[in-house]
C-alpha cells in the first residue's frame, strides 16, 4: 500500500472518530439532557485516554512506566490527534503548550463554546 493511501484512509478514520464522538453527545443530549450528555462525556474522557496511552505503549513496545517513556506516549496522542503543541523542557520543568486543539476546533465550528464553561464552577 502506498503512503499517500494510508495517510487518506488514516485521515478518514479519524475523521469518523471525531464524527462519532460528536454524534454519540447530540444524541445522548436528545434523548436526555445537555447536563446528562456532559456528564457521561466526562466519564467517558476519564476512561479513553487510559486505553489510548496503554494501547500507545503497546505498540511502541515501551514496557517501563518512567518519565521519558510518558513524554514518547503523550507526544503519540498529541500528533495522532491532530494537536500542534510545543514541547519544553527548562531543568527539570516540562512544558507541553497547545497551540491548537481539533476538539476545540470541532466545538467553536459547532458554536458550542458555552460548553467548555459548563465543568468550570
């Protein structure tokens, strides 16, 4: 298979999964409430990422839990995603700036930005 085909078949995918994620809350939000469709959203985004870093360290073969393994798996996240970050590190400080998050993105194309406040009280 050539790169450019699994960069377009990967593309896909991850737009499905955005897609997905975005469905799934207007649906519960339907069926239910926005404060119910927020607070399973938060549950479920307390769950995901654990299988995502440990599916991350599977396939990277990283088998120790330390610093510089974390910093390899987070970075994964980040690109797979979509982020642009910059990553810093000063002495023993380490800095991840997000300069672009597609969740972000997805909710202010959607006008949905009010949502982002609802967790904060």
């Amino acid at each position: 298979m050539k790169k450019e085909d699994i960069k377009v078949k990967s593309q896909y995918f991850k737009r499905s999964y955005f897609a997905l994620d975005g469905l799934w809350f207007m649906m519960v939000e339907k069926y239910f409430s926005l404060e119910d469709a927020l607070k399973i959203d938060e549950e479920v985004w307390k769950i995901l990422p654990k299988i995502q870093a440990r599916e991350v360290r599977r396939l990277l073969n990283l088998k120790e839990n330390t610093l510089q393994n974390f910093i390899q798996v987070l970075e994964v996240e980040l690109e797979v995603e979509d982020y642009q970050y910059q990553k810093k590190i000063t002495g023993p400080r380490l800095c991840f700036l997000i300069k672009e998050c597609p969740w972000y993105e997805i909710i202010k194309k959607s006008r949905k930005e009010y949502l982002l406040l609802k967790g904060i009280s």
